[in-house]
C-alpha cells in the first residue's frame, strides 16, 4: 500500500519492522512523529490530521514520510488543504516552526528555525543547577536531557525542553513534598516565572522579547524510598542502589558538563526501557498505573486539563469562547437578587464574562465586589482585557486542585458574607477538585453568603476523557458529594439552548444542612486481615467479584491516606509562608497577580 495524504489525513505504506518512529514533514519541517509501538490500529490504517495542527492546514504542500533518527525517506505525497495560493506553515506568531510535541500540543523544538535556542537552553540550565547547588542541593539532569547527552552528547532535536532533577536527602513523601514548596519559593525568589505540576515538578519558563514562551526547564524532585526504589514524579520509579546513583558523574551537552546519576544507563533503563538507545521522536512515556496513583496521591496534579483551558482561551477562532453556556449564565443572572453579599467569588470565569455583568451597576442598581478566579493562564489573560476595556470586576488566581486554594478567602480579603458562582464548572473538574469547590461552597455559606452553579446532567455524544467540555455530573452524584459537605441541593432544570439539547442542564442553589456522621474507621491493617481471609482459592466468580471490589476499596483508601501527607505538607507550607518575618505576603486583591501564569505567590497558591 502506497503513502498517501489527504485535507482528511494520511495513510501509513507497509513498513518493515525495523521501522519504530516514522516523521511526518511538510516539506523540510517535521510537524509530527508517530510511535508506531503506541499504536493499537493497524499500521496501514488512515490516520486523521490531529486536532491541534488543523487550525494550520490552509494553502498546500508536500507531505513527506521519513524514518524517525535516520531520516531516510519513506513516501511523499502533495496535497491542498485549501484552495489558497499559500505554502503550508506550522509556525507560531513569530514565524517560528512548531511540532507536536511528546504532550500531543504544538511546540517550539530545537529543529532548524529557532535560531540560538540550544544555547539559550543550556545558559539557563547551567544557572538553574548553580542556582540549586547554592541551596545545598544535589542537582542533576535527567529525562530527555540525560539521553540526549549520553546518546547523542546534545541535547534532542526533537525536544523543546530541559530536564533537571535534585536528590532529596527526605524518603517521607511528606518531606520530600515540603521540600519541593520551599524550592519552588526559593526560585520565585530569585525571580523565575514558576509553573508548579506537583509538589515535585516545577516548570520554569523563559520568554523571548515579545513575551511568548521561548523555552522551559522542569525541575523534578528524585528521592529514595525505604524498599529500595529510586522515584522522580511523575514517572520514573523502580529499582536502584544508591552507589548506581552517587557520587554523581557527568555527562557532557554541547561541549558543556552536566551532573549525572553515577551509573546514567540504569536511571534511562527505569526513564524508558532497555531500547533507550533507539531514536523514537513519537515515544509516549507509558507510567504504570500504580505508579501513577502512588504519585498523583502523594504529590497532587495541579495542572490537571490546564493545557486543555489554555488552548481553549487561546483559540482566536472563538471571539466568545463562553458562549455556549450562555444559558447557564443567564440562569444565575436571573436569580442575581438571592446574591446580597458584598462580595461576589465567580469559580472557573473562563473569559470573566458572567462576572463582568454581576459587576454592572446598571444590572440592578448596586454595586459590589466582584472577583473572578481561574487557574487557566489564558483564560484569566482573557478575563483581564475584559478589566482593561473598563469592567467593574477583579481577576485572581486559583487553583482547586490545591489544598491552599481554601486559604482564597483570607488571601484576598474577603471578610464577611460571601457569594459564590460557578458557571458549568462543577462537572468540569475532577473529583479532587471539585472536592475543594464543594468546601468553599460550604464556606461561602456558613459565612451568611449564597452559593449559585449551573452543570450539565448528561455527557455530550462525543464525550472523551481529553475535552472536560464534554463531560457532565448528574443531579443525584452531585446531591451525593454535596451531602458528604453537609451541603443539600436545590435543582432546577435550565431550557437548553440549540447547542445543549441533549446536555440537560441545571442551576442549582446550595443550602446548609446536617453533615452525615462518619462512619467508623477501619485500619489499613483490619482491611488487609479481612481481605486476606476471605481470598480463598476455590472462590466462586461472586466471590471473585467481590475480592476485586475489595481490592479497588483498598486502593481507594491508600490513595486516601498518601494524599493526607499531601494535605500536611501544603498546611505545613502555607503557615510557614504566613509566619516567617521578612516574607512578603499577599494580602491584598491588588498585590494577587492579574494574570496567572502558573505563579505560586509565596503567600501560599
């Protein structure tokens, strides 16, 4: 079967197996790689144009099939996306090429185009390791860093970043988390813009003159653990010796030296797998589900569908991007007199929209404190123009998947009674997340305010786990989750607009009532003996069966525990952050920054 490209997508030719990663260029420039080792369909099956490379497919140009690492050329095939006279470019606002990056979204890489930026890249990572070292920590590079330089002694052509690691002296998860806060504050100090993922992984961005992101460097946290396993969040964890890992050595970048684990092949056997020496541009990093769990419970994921927002925002091609929950918005609206306190907190404002006419004085004649929150870069760039072409509302920063985003009422000084609204958030947000909102809902209340959102009951026909647009809560989970607050839940059905039928929307109206009582705890070790005892080896399929769910409860409950260190080490690091003299402290609306671009103020987000 011959290569083929279409406006539609392409259609992969017979591959010989020697064939791993294939390269998909339009004319010199490489915009995607495949892993053919990720793919479930077979591999002559048509594959679409990603979402992310569609708003670039106009004009038209030479489609060109190479052999990821060699780049020895496998088919090429021309096609017109559109009828205008144009060459097909994937370039950002400064004309600089873009690829999909491991991440699935479009990235600058250290291709051809982005003149200087290896070096760039290697300036800051020498800094920041300096940086780190003078902080009486043991950096160290790793990731695609480290295998670009044992491979290849450079960093990866296909890579857009810098992998940077330190060696906690902690092997307490809580430790290691508090750790990880206190370094993230250190390198806000010095005056990074900081993007936090975890309790241990930060991001740190380096703009250019125009102010767009010209290139990262994450800073992980690598740490042992008492059954001998080496873990850097969010991926690597298994088995090493600590004389594999120290005295570091170094391996050597564009001519530059870097410290590196004492024995690097074993760190990249755990980083990918024994093959690590094979250039596959496409490589999806597969975490073990336990790992996953293991991590996401003891260090959180706060950035959890950001990049999703982000590129929602950011998408020109939708001048109101909140458009279509208009109905939600206007069934708040509608019910703006039940809104009396003096101050307003909108969650998840995407462009400030609703929030820009809760703060309109002609609305109905008073004015009050309007703040409109966010943890989307973009969406709160969005809802800052809103303020600058004259509307009557605030814009701050914050983060549900955050156990400090509960300290946001004393952050920004909102004494007193107040209301809180989320338009079509709840069913947006993950279950953590939408824990905390649930909190401050029950806050926002006992504080004398009301508490006023909107939700879709049912899922959209093309629901996926990767667009939270998509995704619904019904009226009786939510009722469930609520009550867990001690929370009841007043529904009213919204008439859906065109776009909605299907959705079933509804507005709700939140009320005080009688937390449940908890139920007695049982520990970890009674479950395990219980557990024991009833897996018998003769079992029948119920038995089975209710084996598995028992399983699942204990997961649940472990996942539940690790998180509790979590929880302790965000309280630990925010009363540090508030009594530490000499700090400074976010305290007012006016010093909370206007747009966030992931900052983590010392004060505590």
């Amino acid at each position: 079967m011959p290569f083929t490209a279409t406006p539609r997508g392409l259609t992969l030719p017979d591959l010989t197996d020697d064939v791993r990663s294939v390269d998909i260029c339009f004319g010199d420039q490489r915009v995607w790689s495949i892993d053919l080792r990720d793919r479930e369909e077979a591999p002559t099956q048509a594959l679409p144009w990603p979402p992310v490379l569609q708003p670039h497919l106009t004009g038209s140009t030479e489609v060109v099939l190479r052999r990821s690492g060699d780049g020895a050329e496998l088919g090429r095939a021309a096609v017109a996306f559109t009828e205008e006279p144009h060459e097909t470019r994937v370039v950002d606002a400064e004309g600089i090429p873009l690829a999909i990056n491991k991440w699935g979204r479009l990235g600058k890489t250290l291709e051809a185009g982005n003149a200087g930026v290896q070096e760039r890249i290697l300036d800051r990572t020498e800094e920041v390791v300096a940086h780190l070292v003078d902080m009486g920590l043991r950096p160290f590079v790793v990731g695609g860093t480290l295998l670009g330089g044992i491979r290849e002694g450079a960093l990866l052509p296909h890579d857009d970043d810098a992998d940077v690691a330190y060696l906690s002296a902690f092997t307490n998860p809580a430790d290691v988390a508090r750790e990880g806060f206190e370094v993230g504050h250190r390198l806000q100090r010095l005056g990074y813009e900081l993007v936090r993922h975890s309790a241990t992984h930060m991001q740190l961005y380096f703009r250019s003159a125009t102010g767009s992101v010209d290139h990262y460097v994450d800073v992980f946290t690598a740490f042992f653990t008492d059954d001998g396993n080496i873990n850097q969040p969010f991926h690597v964890r298994g088995p090493m010796r600590e004389d594999q890992m120290l005295p570091f050595g170094t391996v050597t970048i564009a001519g530059r030296e870097f410290p590196a684990p004492a024995d690097p092949e074993a760190w990249l056997v755990i980083n990918y797998d024994e093959n690590w020496r094979t250039p596959i541009p496409g490589y999806h990093l597969g975490t073990p589900r336990s790992t996953s769990r293991r991590f996401q419970s003891w260090f959180g994921s706060y950035h959890f569908k950001r990049d999703f927002w982000n590129e929602f925002y950011s998408d020109t091609r939708a001048p109101e991007p909140d458009a279509r929950w208009n109905s939600g918005a206007q069934w708040i609206l509608d019910r703006r007199e039940q809104l009396s306190a003096p101050a307003v907190l909108e969650l998840g404002t995407g462009s400030g929209a609703l929030s820009a006419r809760l703060a309109d004085a002609a609305d109905d004649g008073r004015r009050r404190r309007v703040v409109a929150t966010d943890y989307s870069t973009a969406a709160l760039a969005a809802a800052r123009a809103r303020v600058d072409g004259g509307a009557g509302f605030e814009v701050a920063h914050l983060n549900l998947y955050r156990t400090l985003a509960l300290d946001v009422f004393r952050r920004l000084e909102l004494g007193g009674p107040v209301d809180i609204v989320a338009n079509h958030l709840l069913e947006q947000l993950g279950h953590l997340a939408r824990a905390n909102a649930l909190r401050l809902i029950r806050m926002a209340l006992r504080s004398g305010g009301t508490a006023l959102a909107t939700a879709s009951g049912e899922h959209a026909p093309d629901v996926s786990f990767g667009d939270p647009t998509t995704w619904h809560l019904s009226t009786f989970d939510l009722a469930r989750e609520a009550k867990a607050f001690g929370l009841g839940v007043e529904i009213e059905p919204i008439a859906a607009a065109p776009e909605e039928q299907g959705r079933r929307p509804y507005g709700v109206r939140f009320t005080l009532t009688t937390a449940p009582l908890p139920r007695k705890e049982t520990s970890m070790k009674q479950r395990l003996k219980r557990l024991a005892m009833r897996a018998r080896p003769s079992g029948t399929r119920a038995e089975l069966e209710a084996l598995t769910a028992r399983v699942r409860e204990l997961e649940s409950e472990l996942d539940e525990y690790r998180r509790d260190s979590l929880r302790v080490a965000e309280l630990l690091d925010l009363a540090e952050q508030r009594l530490t003299p000499g700090d400074a402290q976010v305290s007012s609306a006016q010093s909370v920054p206007a747009v966030d671009s992931g900052h983590e103020p010392k004060a505590g987000e």
